[in-house]
C-alpha cells in the first residue's frame, strides 16, 4: 500500500508482518538508548497513540468531505510500512487500527528513515485533498501544501517523483497540539 493507493484494510498476515517489522525497529532503539522494550513501548506507545488521536480529530474537526483516511507511512531500507485508519465523521474508529498506525509512528522514532502521515480526505466532488506530516523522532510536523505536493506526488510504481494529481489538492497541514489536549 502506498500514500496514493486507496484505503484498503490489511490483511492478518500483512497486519503480523508489520507489527513483526515495527517490533524490531523499536527493540533495536530501545536497545540503543539502553531503555528496556516494554518501558519504551509503554511510554512512547502512547505517545503514538495519542498522536493517532489528535490527527483522526483534526480531520474530523476540519468537517471536509465525506470520508478520510490517515495513512502513516516509515521507509524502510527494503519496503514501505504503513498503516491506514478510516475517518468518518460520527464514527467510530476501528482501535485496532488505531494501534496499528501508533506501532508506525512509534517505528519512525527508531526507523532513521524517512517517514511521514498522510490524510487524505475525498471531496463530495470526487476530488481529493491531502495534507501531510513529516515525522521525525515520532513527532509529526505540518507541511505547507506546496512542499508537501513536491515531496509526496510520487510514482507509485517507481518511487520516482511526479507532478502532483490534477484532482488531488495538496494544503497547509494542522498542528496536532491543540488535538492533543482535547484526545484523552
């Protein structure tokens, strides 16, 4: 799945594959930093949790389109891993996936790769609006929509970069902070 592709739920497999793949990045960290794993998946595991939270809240708060997705995305030296939760106004969002997304952003803090969240919002036109977060240590920073349209309009077959969608409006990312306070 790529930042461009349409939400699609992981499969079992592909879901134990990435919670296999994002637990030996952060063991590998907590080893570096000398703090034992389950210390360092519960105190920066909520973090991440919560950092879910705030997006999934701003998205629902900007009361844009119909539907969202909130991809978060860490590459990888050999494969892309990411993580999709579906946003919807009024409704419930599936916590397992929730978990899934904060094992990624938990990930970006021992990846050193590049790793980013994506929301991508469809637009009662059918057209698409994007806004993206750099992550870096697990915290996730705006982009303003012109860097985030150089940065993110990829070829998904080549990983090459492209010109960005004619149907897909990149715009200026919200700081989460604010959500933050308000996500228990």
């Amino acid at each position: 799945m790529t930042i461009n592709e349409p939400f699609q739920p992981l499969t079992p497999e592909q879901r134990d594959h990435l919670t296999a793949r994002c637990g030996k990045f952060v063991a590998m960290k907590s080893n570096l930093d000398q703090v034992p794993y389950k210390q360092y998946v519960e105190v920066f595991g909520h973090l991440a949790i919560r950092v879910v939270g705030g997006l999934a809240q701003g998205v629902i708060d900007l009361g844009e389109g119909k539907h969202s997705v909130v991809t978060a995305f860490v590459d990888a030296k050999d494969e892309r891993l990411t993580a999709s939760i579906a946003v919807t106004d009024g409704s419930m969002i599936n916590e397992d996936d929730m978990r899934l997304v904060g094992k990624v952003i938990l990930t970006s803090r021992a990846a050193f790769h590049e790793a980013g969240i994506v929301a991508r919002t469809t637009e009662a036109d059918g057209g698409q609006t994007m806004r993206v977060w750099k992550l870096v240590d697990g915290h996730p920073l705006p982009l303003p929509g012109h860097e985030a349209a150089r940065v993110y309009a990829i070829n998904t077959a080549t990983g090459e970069p492209q010109e960005p969608q004619h149907d897909v409006t990149y715009t200026d990312a919200f700081d989460i902070a604010p959500m933050l306070l308000r996500h228990p």
